[in-house]
C-alpha cells in the first residue's frame, strides 16, 4: 500500500471492528453513513437545546464540546473511507501485477524446478517495473552454479584421505536481468572460482578511449549569447575544416550566427527539426561544448540514447565538467584527435511519471534522460510537500519538507551539495537521495546502488500537488496518486579529462568551491614537549 493508517476510537454504534473493516474495504461506506447520522444526531441535540443564557458558562462550554465531537466524528469518518478505498486499488493493482509476473514466467520458463520456485517467489512479492512504451519486462535471471567450477579432490590429498572431511557445500549465484537476456557484465565484476567469491579492483583504473578510424564529424554546441563564445566559434570552426579536414555540424542559431560573420561558412551544416536531431548519433563522432556545465548538460540532452564523447571548454561561471581551457584549444583538440583519451564515464538517470489517471497501469509518459538531477519541490503552495519514496518496492520513508533530489554523482555538487549531500566522485555508480529542508533533524542524505529503482509517489491524501523538473527544466505537475518512477540509464555520458579522472575531480571542487581553504597554522606557537 501507498499509505500505513491506523485507526483507533471507540465507535459507540457497534463499528469499531477494524478487522472487519480491513477484510471488506466496502464497509467504509457503511461506517461512514453511520458516523454522519451519529453526526446528525449530535446537530439535532443541540437544536433541541433551551436558549442558553450567555452567563451560562456550563452550557456555552457543553455545546462547544458537543460541536467538536461532531466535527471529529466527521473527519473520522471520511479518513477511514478514504483508507479503505485505496486499500482497494493498491489490492487491485497487486493482484494485476502479480498476474502479469505469472504470465511472464509460464511464457519463458528455465526448467521445472527453478520455474516453480521462481513463480512462487514472484507471485508472492510482486515488483512494479514500468519500462518504456507501456511493454511487459521480461525478468530472467543469469546463474553459475559451485558445483560446476568445484573440482574434485585429488585422492591423495589430506581431505580426499580423510571421509570425515567432505567438499564444501554447493551454492549459486544469481543476477536479475531486467529486458535483456543475460547480464554478462556482472561476471567482470564478481568473479567466481573453486566456489570462492571476489570483486574486482575497478575503483582506481582510469577509462582510456582509442580511436580506431580517424573522428570525421565533429558537433559544436556553444553558450548563446556571449561575445567572446562567438568569436571563438568562429575561429575553431575555420580551423577544424581547413586544418583538420572535418565535417563540422553546429545548431541552427549558430550557423545564421556564422553565415552572418562570412559567408565563407556555407560548408557547415546543421538540422532542421526534432527527427533530424534523433539521427545525430549514428553520424557524429566527437562532441565539442563551449560554455560551462550548463552548456554540457544542453549538449547531453540532445542525444535521447547514446552520446559520442563530448569535449568541454570551460567559458562558464562553474567548471565541474569543463576542465579545458579555451586558450589552447588547438593544442587540446589535436592530442582528442590523436587519442588516446581518458574519459570520465558520467551516469545518467532515465525517469518517467506514471499518472494515476491513466488508463492502463503501464501507461506511462515520455522516458526523460538527466545528467545532473530530478528535483520534486512544494512549487507555489504554502503547504509542505508529502511524497512516499520506495526502493524496488521496499518503503524508504515519506518525504515532508520542501522537496527531495534524486542526484547522479555528476550532479553531487549541484543542488544536491547545496540541500546538504556528500560530494562524490563522478565515476562512483550510485543515486544519491537528498532531502531539501526536511521537517525532521534526523533526516541525513543517502547513497543508493545504481541497480536499484526509485518510485517517488503523492499520497491521495496529500494537502497540494507537487511539481519536478528534470536537470532544471522540463517542469511537470505531479497530483495525487501521480508517481515518479527513477533507475540509472544505460547510456552514460563520456567527456573526456585533461590529466584523468580524480585528478579533474580534485582540481575541480578545489577551484570552483574553494574546498578546504584556509591560513595555515602559525609555526611558531606553543608545541608539544
């Protein structure tokens, strides 16, 4: 269920059975006829009343009291019938769940046993996925078994001598595999030999990307409206076709921005409508962005699956992800060339609002893709916001204050650094969930794994709407019911570091916040003898 309530009062007309209630939703209509006729009935009472003189103290605070129970009785009565009804979707919505696991399970079966047990898991723990286009998500699982690797003992051996000592027992490991058939990149992290487990050291190895062919086209996107954007533009355009013999593709306002320089600038070319931009990928090779993390985040946002690797100058106020500097941009751009190039590997999240409204459960909105963060804020209303938050179906807790960030770790020392979160190293696979204000002093950020899926919903009973937006734009209206369901996308980012990774990191958060800086301590004070 989306909401835990518990009632307790003493219903003086016989309908204080909770336990009956809970097993026949429909009796909170019942009950809450009857709650209004005791209502009723308390409003005839005081009709009834004699006039009451105002120096009558007793009577003035009896009717007041009277008045109050009524008023109780009433707000009891609409919060049980408002419970029991969405007792009766959430049963609903789990019993069609659990009816579609089983559908799926009897359509791609892995033998008769592990079929069996794996239904009755399923069916009694049914798992909301929601994936694109309103299709079904086939769930397999990939598995390596102990007793195919363990190897028998050598007869000589102390434990093949010994019948008292026999082999370690047989067991399996098992990976979720959701919309694909195996998940073979799990075993390049977990290793599994003579009935051991290990993991790979992955953490300190840095990406490196090698140009196998030569890069052919090249994508420009820059700052709009600045001057000294512009005349760099004009200068790196000229030089990567006459120089470098590349095909170079620009936006629409920033070839009328060239051609209105020279018309020289002729043999650049561009897109015209949206379906254009959905086929850039397969042509483009290389990504180049003039402007700050904002103009980044644009470019990321024009690829809706994967994204060529991008080449940020830093011409913006904040440089987490633009660690080349533009005054030696030909030197830059010939080593990219050249490669081999060390990439940083920056997640994404993929998002979608499934609307309580909507005709079929899996009837979802369009998939949103952010590099940075989801926020969902109170917007305009005074009220505080109420959203419930579960991860892969397992309540986490219910959000009241301003809003909550669901970040990437690219987007760690975004708005996520500033509601309170941890700084995080870009290339750590995780989401990080962040309150804004919460209304509790307990309540500390956290970092989930990046496997997980996160489901933000709206209580009905939520007092206002709240609203989300989506690396800070694309702001939508989320009501009551409405869910906004949140995983990590299979298509991250690569943009490409000056020394590598950390180090970019490091310098980063060192010159754009300051990290850390303060006098040194004087030398010449007291010292420990």
């Amino acid at each position: 269920m989306s909401s835990n309530y518990k009632l307790n009062h003493t219903d003086s007309l016989g309908n204080g059975d909770a336990n009956s209630l809970r097993s026949n939703p429909e009796n909170a209509f019942s009950d809450l006829t009857s709650l209004a006729q005791s209502e009723k009935a308390v409003e005839e009472l005081l009709i009834q009343q004699t006039p009451m003189q105002a120096s009558d103290d007793h009577l003035i605070e009896f009717s007041e009291a009277l008045r109050t129970v009524a008023k109780a009785l009433r707000g009891s009565a609409e919060g049980k019938a408002l419970a029991q009804a969405e007792a009766a979707e959430w049963k609903r919505r789990y019993e069609l769940e659990r009816s579609k696991n089983l559908d799926l399970l009897r359509q791609a079966p892995l033998n008769e046993e592990a079929n069996s047990m794996e239904m009755d898991h399923i069916a009694k723990s049914p798992r909301l996925h929601v994936p694109e286009n309103g299709k079904s998500t086939r769930y397999s699982l990939e598995r390596i078994c102990a007793h195919e690797v363990l190897q028998d003992c050598e007869p000589n051996s102390p434990i093949g001598s010994n019948n008292k000592l026999k082999r370690k027992a047989s067991f399996k490991l098992s990976w979720g595999c959701k919309g694909q058939a195996n998940d073979q990149h799990k075993k390049d992290i977990v290793s599994f030999e003579s009935g051991n487990i290990t993991t790979a050291d992955r953490s300190s190895k840095q990406i490196s990307l090698t140009w196998e062919t030569s890069p052919q086209n090249v994508l420009i996107f820059t700052k709009p409206k600045s001057t000294s954007v512009q005349v760099l533009s004009v200068e790196m355009v000229r030089w990567l076709r006459e120089q470098k013999g590349l095909n170079v593709y620009v936006e629409p306002r920033v070839k009328a921005e060239l051609l209105s320089e020279s018309s020289s600038f002729d043999f650049v070319q561009t897109w015209e409508d949206d379906k254009e931009i959905s086929l850039l990928h397969p042509k483009i090779d290389l990504v180049i962005t003039l402007g700050g993390d904002g103009t980044v985040l644009w470019a990321a946002s024009m690829f809706k699956g994967p994204v060529p690797p991008i080449v940020p100058f830093s011409m913006g106020s904040l440089g987490f992800m633009t660690p080349f500097h533009s005054e030696q941009y030909r030197e830059c751009l010939e080593a990219v060339l050249k490669g081999p190039l060390s990439i940083t590997l920056r997640h994404r999240l993929q998002c979608h609002i499934i609307r309580d409204k909507a005709r079929h459960d899996y009837e979802t909105e369009e998939n949103m893709l952010v590099l940075n963060e989801v926020t969902i804020d109170r917007g305009i209303t005074s009220f505080l916001t109420n959203l419930e938050c579960y991860c892969d179906n397992s309540f986490v807790t219910c959000v009241q204050g301003d809003g909550l960030i669901l970040s990437t770790t690219s987007g760690s020392t975004a708005y996520s650094l500033a509601a309170g979160g941890s700084m995080v190293h870009p290339q750590v696979p995780g989401i990080l969930f962040t309150p804004i204000c919460p209304h509790s002093l307990s309540f500390r950020p956290l970092i989930l794994p990046d496997h997980v899926t996160v489901r933000v919903q709206v209580p009905f009973n939520s007092r206002s709407s709240a609203w989300v937006s989506f690396d800070g734009k694309g702001r939508k209206q989320l009501e009551a019911g409405d869910a906004l369901v949140c995983s990590m996308a299979p298509w991250p980012v690569s943009t490409a570091c000056q020394v590598e990774s950390t180090n970019d990191f490091l310098r980063s958060i060192h010159d754009g916040l300051h990290w850390n800086l303060r006098k040194t301590q004087s030398s010449d004070g007291p010292r420990e003898t």
